[in-house]
C-alpha cells in the first residue's frame, strides 16, 4: 500500500495555531536583553514601539528550546548535579527601575572542576553553525549577550559563578562553559538598562546604515530606515505616558500626565485610551505646539493635523497610522 503525501496543510495549520496565541510583551526590560548592541532597540522593545511577528515556525522553535531546559536539569541531576529553580519554579532577580529577570535555574552544588560552588545555570539550544561557533570562540566572544545575561544573573543572587550549558539541535551535541562574576561589567549592564528604560526621548540608532550588518535583519530595520513610524498604539507609545523609577517607597510604574500622573496599571498600557497621542520620536512628523497641553499639531504632507481625543477636528493615533478608528 502506497503512503498518500498529505501537503504541507497539516503544518500550515499548526503554524496559524501558533501565531493566533498572541503573547503580551513582557512588562519589564528583560535582563536577557541587555547585551544586546543596540540602545534603540532596547528603548523600542520596552515601549513596545516595534513589535516582530514571529511565523508559527519560529514560534515552535522558541518552545523547543524552552521545553528542552526540563530534559538538561534532568540530565545534570542525573550526574549529581544539585539544582533547583527550573522551570515553572524560577527563580527572579529584580535590578529595579523596570529591569528584571528570570534564571533558568540554580545549581547548589556538583559542577565537575568545582563540585562545592554554587553556579547560577544558562541553558541554551542552537543551530549546527551557531553551536560550532560557540565551541570555537567561547560564550563571551561567540555569544556576547548571553554572557550578559549570566552576568547580571549572578549579580542578582550574589552568585560568583555560571554554568553555561549549550545543545545543538542538529546532533544533540552538547558545550558546557563555566563563567566568573565581574562586578564591573554587571553594574555597566543594570546601570544601561535602568538609563534606557528611564529615558523618555529615544537613543540614536546602533548605525545609520541600512545596510550594517546588525541593523539588516533587526525587527526595526524599517522603522529606522524606512518609514520611521510605529504601527503600535499603546500607553508606552504616547507622549502623555512616563516610566518611572523605583524608589524606597514605590516599585517602578508607569505614569499619565494627562490624567495627573496617575499610576496606569498594566493591563490599560496594551491598548491605551482615547486620549492617545504619538510620541514624537515614533513618528516621522514635524510636531507644533497644539491648542491645549493634550492635543499635538504633526506636518503630515505639508497639513497641520491634530492628534489626540479623536472628534469632528482631533484625529485619533490609530487614524493617523492608518488603522481606522
């Protein structure tokens, strides 16, 4: 009996599955980021200013890789390897002023070459070249935001140490890196992600050309060199909101001036309000001094338009980006 070949439907179907889960973006500016080259894209992804939609394919990669952290930790118990904090167990670091973390895990003790120190654990799986490179070069120069990651993971749980621990996809080999604590280069990562999520303006870009190789394949290519508009309406994307610090008596929150600088909870920053108006840096537009504290005047096409409460004179910012009302 021949086998009938069924086309690609059944994985086009578990793809569109996939990409319908829409996942809210995390609250905080992740500690996983903060190695990243390029400010403005850190200050975009916290202000949820350009967002990358990922295909389902993409989206069950991501899940491999998160599932296969349970079949590491138990690999290393396996061996005598004391760890804990895993998977729905994490444990947090908070750095504060809206930066934060979650570790894949702690090891007490165990690691072969210093089986009584205590290792904070990095799991990570990668494609065949990205894992050759890995093992040629070492985390820190091969994957340098990585290396950040465990950095301010350690300085987080007054942990001195790191277990880096790699799979390739492709043949299940497996690299393990042990790193050490620098005091200076974790306080260089928190003290960067506390003065990117506290700026209210937005950095310049990693390069001005389209064409650099870090900026080619970056999810705000185009908003940096092409249309240099955000197509997110939200609290984070308007020009009343303002990310404010920890302090002694506060965690850090978000404010409105326009409803006096009222904390907004979580939950209204996804979508915002009716009084919504474009930060000036997500839009391309020259801004004037409108009528009133709450209404901006952009130049769109040589007209004066006004952005606010959206009525018969005011357009609305989702009318703007083209979006309907």
């Amino acid at each position: 009996m021949s086998a009938i070949p069924i086309p690609d439907e059944v994985a086009q179907a578990i793809d569109a599955a996939h990409e319908r889960q829409v996942e809210l973006p995390r609250s905080h500016l992740g500690a996983s980021q903060l190695g990243h080259a390029c400010d403005r894209w850190l200050w975009l992804s916290f202000r949820w200013s350009v967002r990358e939609p990922f295909p389902g394919r993409i989206l069950r990669l991501f899940r491999r890789g998160r599932m296969e952290e349970a079949t590491i930790a138990a690999d290393l118990k396996a061996i005598g390897i004391d760890i804990h904090s895993t998977e729905g167990a994490q444990a947090r670091v908070d750095f504060g002023s809206h930066v934060s973390g979650s570790l894949d895990g702690i090891i007490e003790s165990g690691v072969p070459g210093a089986p009584k120190a205590r290792h904070i654990f990095e799991a990570k799986t990668h494609s065949k070249k990205s894992f050759d490179d890995l093992v040629k070069h070492g985390v820190e120069k091969s994957k340098p935001v990585h290396a950040a990651q465990m950095q301010t993971y350690m300085h987080g749980t007054n942990i001195d140490r790191a277990l880096y621990f790699a799979v390739c996809k492709d043949d299940d080999r497996i690299y393990t890196e042990r790193l050490r604590y620098s005091r200076t280069e974790a306080e260089r990562l928190i003290a960067r992600g506390h003065r990117i999520a506290l700026a209210d303006r937005m950095p310049e870009p990693l390069s001005s050309n389209p064409s650099w190789y870090e900026c080619k394949f970056c999810a705000a290519h185009d908003f940096c060199h092409g249309s240099k508009k955000t197509k997110e309406v939200n609290c984070r994307t308007c020009a009343h909101s303002t990310a404010e610090p920890s302090t002694p008596d506060q965690d850090a929150h978000w404010t409105c001036a326009r409803f006096d600088r009222s904390v907004i909870p979580i939950e209204t920053q996804y979508t915002g309000c009716g009084s919504h108006v474009l930060h000036p840096d997500l839009v391309p537009w020259q801004r004037l001094a409108g009528p009133d504290a709450w209404t901006a005047i952009y130049v769109i096409d040589g007209r004066e338009v006004a952005n606010g409460e959206g009525d018969a004179n005011v357009y609305a910012s989702r009318e703007l980006l083209g979006q309907g009302n």
